[in-house]
C-alpha cells in the first residue's frame, strides 16, 4: 500500500472517531485546562506579589532596578551581567516601572498583567474561528494554561505585555481603510512591543511586506529611532558606546544561558563565535521566506514567524507562550474542515502534541536532568515538525493562491 493511500485511510478514520465523540472529548479537555489554567494563575500572582526578595518576581526587580539606575544617569550595562535589554527598552518601561517603589510596581505590573492576557484570550478566540461555546472556551483557555504564562507572571517577565500589543497591531495592518489614524496606532502598538526585541523583531518583517505600503514600518524604525535617542541622552557614554555594551552582555549571556534555541546549539557544539551572524542569518531568511509569502494566510506567516523568533536567539521557558500563535493557526486549518490530502487531520495531532508540550510542569524543564533535556528536546521537535508543517501549508497555499484561504475581514478589537 502507497504511503499516501494510507495516510489517507488514517486520516478517514481519525475524522470519522473524532465526528463521533468530539464533543464529549472537548468537554473533558475543556475541564483539564480550567482546572490547570486555575491552580497555575492562582499561584503565580500571589508569588509576583508577595514572593520573596531574592526568588520570584526576579525579572521584574532587574528591570526595576536598571530603569531607576538607567534615568538616574548611573551605568547599566557595565554593572549588571542580567542587563541585556536595549536602552529604547527601559524607556518603554518607564511609565510602569520608573516612578514607583518596587512593592507599588508589582502591583501594577500584575494589574496590567491581567488585562494584557485577558485581551489575548479575547483577540485569539475572536481569531479563532471557533464558532461554538466549547470552542471558544478551549481557545481562550490555551494561553491562561500554559507553563510560560505562569512562568511569565511568576517572574514578572515581558511576553505577556508585549504579545497582545504586537497581534494587535498586526491584524491592524491587515484590515480596515489604510489612512495615517490606522498606521499610527498600529506603528504604535508594535513599537511597545518592541520592549523585548529577541521576541518581537522577527515579526517586523510581516509589518514591512504585508501591508503593502512603507508607511506602518517607516513609522515603526522612526519612533524607535526616537526611543533610542532619548533614552541614550540619560547616560554619560554615546549611543555606540552604549550598544557595544549592550551586545557584549547579551553575546555573554546567550552562550550560557536559555533553553532550545539556536544560540545552546552553537554553544553547545564550540562555536560561539557564529551566535551572532547565525541569528542574522536567520532573521534575514524569515525576510526573504515572508516576502515570498506574503500573500498567504496571515495566520501561517505569523506562526512561522512566532516560531522563529523562539529559535533565532536564546530564550528561557517562558517565551514559549509564543507557541500559542502556532497553536492557533492549527486550530484554524482543522475548523476549514477536510482536505483532500489530510491536512486538517495533521493540524489536529500536531496541535494536540503541542497542547500537551504546553502543559508540562515547568520545574521538570528547568532542572538540571536527564528528564529536563529529553522533555526540552521533546518541545522542540514538536515546534520544528510544526513549522515544517505549517512552511508547507504556506507553500501550498502561494502555488495554488486561486484556492487559498483568504485572511478574513474584521479588526483586533
């Protein structure tokens, strides 16, 4: 029997099992995720809140500490290993950080915390195209379950921020009258996701190539430009000064420090010296490859584009809530219904697997074990066969364009 003849025969029986019992089954999955999304959230904040000194809330007491030194003209870089953020970085940060005691700032930080991953919830399900209470549940409750949201809060990282306001303004680009109002707000809202570029640069090409007009992404390097500039002038050394430092702590981090990424496989095998032009590399391939792409699926090229971001430079377990883009778009191409080469039956088990990975226990991934590096290595096979899948449902869609599925009208809300 011909391998595609039985794929086809498997992929007849996976429909015809999950026709039967979907609902049942989506039910009990349902329950699982709000009883797991409950326990994880209901001790992440009091631990953001309330943790001890030297534990939890880390991230946010660095960026605590480097934007207060950062605008009191007192070096950052040079005194702190932990200090790899760009100076346009604690500028962004100043409105929520800069101005407030670190025990006033962590309330804030879990306030704005809260309405940042609730408007993620929302924007996904509303994306989702799932049509039916179940699935909208299911939906909103993948980003609230997943260890790197506990793990982002609990630390007081960044990705919670930044995630809603970069798919905000992305889907803003998309849709809708092109006029200066919309590219301002969409310029914008990417640009404050800019806070943390290891995450939000890969998707800058999608701002540059999708629109269809130069004005979003002039908008976007110019208002950055600015960030820089004015946050440079708080420090005594000049803007190239200042980004050699910054290299230099983030080239020494990446070499020790992170989980499944690019930068652990360099070091890993002795070639340190080829993180940084490798990640270059990288970025400048996801250029070419959304360029090429451009006219597919918004949501395949921003699943890609998540999924590189989490390879292309270092990163720790709680950037893998960019996994929840993937995620997504899987969910999408399973409710477009059956294909003629079983695509849909794919997307369900690739997005099961990766639910699943998702739902790990982050202590079992951050340990120093032989049970740490099979599970991490696990989630990352999972993420490449992923986006393999998803760069071939790209490549399908952009030879057949007359057949593909059309980014549907609408606005981020």
């Amino acid at each position: 029997m011909a391998v595609e003849e039985r794929w086809h025969r498997i992929a007849a029986v996976g429909r015809e099992r999950w026709n039967r019992h979907h609902q049942s089954l989506l039910c009990l999955l349902v329950v699982f995720l709000c009883v797991i999304a409950a326990l994880r959230l209901a001790k992440a904040f009091p631990v953001l809140l309330w943790g001890p000194a030297l534990g939890d809330a880390v991230d946010l007491r660095q960026r605590h500490l480097e934007v207060h030194r950062w605008f009191a003209s007192m070096p950052v870089y040079s005194e702190f290993h932990f200090a790899v953020y760009p100076p346009a970085t604690y500028l962004i940060l100043w409105p929520v950080l800069g101005w407030l005691e670190i025990t006033t700032a962590r309330w804030l930080w879990a306030a704005t915390e809260a309405l940042a991953l609730g408007w993620l919830a929302y924007l996904v399900v509303r994306k989702s195209e799932a049509n039916t209470a179940v699935e909208r549940t299911f939906v909103a409750l993948l980003p609230l379950s997943m260890y790197a949201t506990a793990a982002t809060i609990r630390n007081g990282q960044l990705i919670v921020h930044l995630l809603p306001l970069l798919l905000a303004g992305l889907l803003l680009l998309q849709h809708g009258k092109p006029g200066w109002g919309r590219d301002l707000l969409s310029a914008s809202l990417v640009l404050l996701a800019l806070v943390k570029p290891t995450v939000s640069a890969p998707f800058l090409w999608m701002a540059l190539f999708l629109p269809g007009r130069l004005r979003p992404a002039a908008l976007v390097a110019f208002g950055y430009a600015v960030l820089t500039l004015f946050a440079v002038s708080f420090q005594e050394l000049g803007t190239v000064a200042l980004f050699q430092q910054w290299l230099a702590r983030g080239s020494a981090l990446a070499v020790r420090e992170g989980t499944a990424n690019l930068h652990t496989l360099l070091a890993a095998v002795g070639l340190e010296k080829w993180i940084l032009p490798a990640s270059l590399l990288v970025f400048l391939a996801l250029g070419l490859w959304t360029y090429r792409h451009r006219r597919v699926d918004f949501w395949l090229l921003l699943s890609v584009s998540a999924i590189i971001a989490r390879f292309w430079t270092y990163h720790y377990p709680y950037d893998d809530l960019l996994l929840l883009l993937p995620e997504i778009a899987l969910f999408r191409l399973v409710k477009r219904g059956p294909s003629s080469e079983g695509s849909d039956v794919a997307a369900a088990a690739l997005l099961a697997i990766t639910v699943i990975g998702m739902l790990v226990p982050l202590r079992l991934l951050i340990r120093s074990s032989s049970l740490a590096v099979f599970l991490t290595g696990g989630n990352a096979a999972i993420w490449v066969a992923v986006l393999v899948f998803l760069m071939r449902q790209a490549g399908a869609t952009r030879e057949r364009p007359s057949t593909g599925q059309k980014v549907s009208a609408g606005t981020p809300g």
